[in-house]
C-alpha cells in the first residue's frame, strides 16, 4: 500500500524542495528526489555555502563535500574535497552506484568527474572571492601570504574574537517515498576557511548522514567537527531504533555532543525523519528554522527547530585567546 511522500531540508534546501517533491509525487524514488532537491542548492549562486560560489578553504580554494544514502540495503556514497565540479550530489551518487567504494576524495574526485563527463567550471564567484579576501585583511592577511604558520592561521581564523562567526551552511535533504523507502543527502563547501584537505561531516556516513529505512534518517549542519566525533546522525537513527520517538532522539544527540572539548565557535544542527514520516529538527542556536513538504502542499512550510543549547561557543560567544 502507498504510504504519504514527504520531504524534509535544511531551510537553504528552499530552492530545491520542490523538484524533489515533484519526483515522490510522479511515483519516482526517494533517492531521486533527493538529488532533485539538492542540485538546484548547488547551482544557487547566492547561496555560498554549497557548490557553485561555496565559500573557500584558508587558501582560496573551493572544496566540496557531499554524501547520499539508500535507506533500503543501507548503500552510500560521498565525495570530498571536491575541486572544480559542482555536482558533489550527483557524483556520490555515481561512487555509491558505479564503484565498490563508499568514499572518493581529492583528485580522485574531480578524475572521477571528469570521466563520467560532469562539467569543470570556476566554482569560485567574484563575490564568494570577496568575502574571502575580506576576513583575511582584516588580520593583515593579503594575497594568500600566510608565512609558514597555517596551521595557526586555520585555528585563529575560525576564532577571531574581532570577527562574527565565519558564515556557515549545507543542504541537508531527507525524503520518503511513496513505497515508504528513505533516502538522505548532504552537500556543502564546508568550514569556510578550513585548511587545505579538511574534511567535515557531510561527507562522512553516519557523522552528517544517514537514512535506514527500518527506523528513519538524519542529517547535520553546522560545526562538522562535532558531528563527526559524536557520530551524530547514526545516533539519532539508533536512538529511534531503541524505541525513543523522534524529539526525544534529537534531544539525546544535541546533549551527547555537551561532552565534547571543543573550543572553536560553530553551532551545530540536525534534520530527521522517521521511517512514518514524522519530522523534526534540533538547532544549538535560537530560532533556527527547517522546511518540509508532504506530497498533498502545495508548496512548503518552514517551521522552527528544537532549541538544544550544546555549548555557549555554539551560540557564537566564546572569547579567543588564540
Ligand atoms: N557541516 C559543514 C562542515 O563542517 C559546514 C556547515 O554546515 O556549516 O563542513
């Protein structure tokens, strides 16, 4: 029997929900869908925090992380540190598909993307370069004239007390489908400043993504550090699968992650659904919001997250000494 269609998003996911709706709707998979809602994210040039015009690493590079999962048979895919495509969904959906690998990095990526004949563009926009450029100066920094010390420069970038927080995102994509399979995707540029390599969350099975159809699915935003190292989206999936119901879940996983030493500023967030279709979102920060769309609206609704403080450097406030 079918069951009720829905897509849930972080709230950048906007541009894209409903072409990812329109797949559930049309009797397609939970998996295209969700491809359908990210690509449009990734295309979106004012949005820089995932594919095209995504905000550089400490050396002005644009690199991409993304990973998708088949809630059914538990197959996943992801890139990371993608340079040079913006098509990190696509493409790890091609790893989990064509390769016996779950994860393809670097040069392999962008080999890997090149041979499947994806389009090589300049992700990097003037603006995004701007914005790059502008944090740097602000601490003397010009034209990638680092010295020998950028492992010092990663740690003061991130924390510099005279700045805001470094800007922040990722589309996080979770769908079920009318035959009650789930699928999830992630995709972003990651840290913004980051050093060269740096990996985060998304890319990561189980740390920013993971769907299984027997219990449900999340994904994460935010500080991937924390993520990674509480395996947040696993938890969230185990947490439903021992019985807790969906708020319940996402409370366990944002308080889990108070464990963690962590002095760097970044809130974190998470997105999920279970496998009857009920949806939730969590937010260390205030007011955060998500979307979602069932396969009867006719355009979505955005709806505020869960409010689960983690830390005060969560929030933005913590002072650098550094
Ligand atoms: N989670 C992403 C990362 O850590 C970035 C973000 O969502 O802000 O790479």
């Amino acid at each position: 029997m079918a069951v009720k269609g829905i897509v849930v998003a972080s709230t950048n996911g906007a541009v894209g929900i409903q072409a990812a709706i329109e797949v559930i709707r049309a009797g397609g998979s939970a998996l295209d869908a969700v491809v359908a809602g990210i690509e449009p994210v990734e295309a979106n040039p004012d949005d820089n925090s995932v594919g095209l015009a995504g905000l550089p690493n400490l050396v002005g590079d644009v690199e991409l992380d993304a990973s998708i999962m088949d809630g059914r048979g538990l197959r996943a895919g992801a890139v990371g540190a993608l340079r040079h495509y913006r098509d990190a969904i696509a493409l790890s959906r091609v790893v989990m598909e064509d390769l016996p690998h779950s994860l393809i990095a670097g040069a392999g990526a962008e080999r890997l993307a090149r041979e499947v004949g994806m389009t090589e563009m300049n992700l990097l926009t003037p603006a995004s370069d701007d914005q790059w450029r502008q944090r740097l100066l602000r601490r003397g920094i010009r034209d990638g004239a680092f010295g020998p010390d950028l492992r010092g420069w990663a740690r003061r970038v991130t924390r510099d007390p005279e700045l805001p927080p470094p800007p922040h995102g990722t589309v996080n994509v979770i769908a079920r489908d009318r035959d009650g399979n789930l699928a999830s995707g992630v995709s972003t540029s990651g840290w913004a400043w980051k050093y060269p390599g740096r990996l985060g969350d998304s890319p990561i099975i189980g740390a920013g993504n993971y769907a299984d159809n027997r219990w449900g699915a999340a994904a994460c935003t935010g500080r991937g550090e924390k993520a990674m190292r509480c395996c947040t989206a696993h938890s969230v999936v185990t947490f439903l699968r021992f019985g807790m119901g969906l708020t319940e879940a996402l409370t366990t996983a944002m308080e889990d992650m108070r464990a963690l030493d962590d002095p760097y500023r970044g809130q974190i967030n998470i997105v999920a659904l279970d496998r009857d279709g009920h949806h939730g979102a969590a937010s260390s920060a205030v007011g955060k919001t998500y979307i979602v769309q069932d396969d009867e609206m006719s355009s979505h609704e955005e709806l505020v997250r869960l409010h689960i403080p983690v830390t005060a450097e969560t929030d933005g406030r913590s002072a650098d000494k550094a």
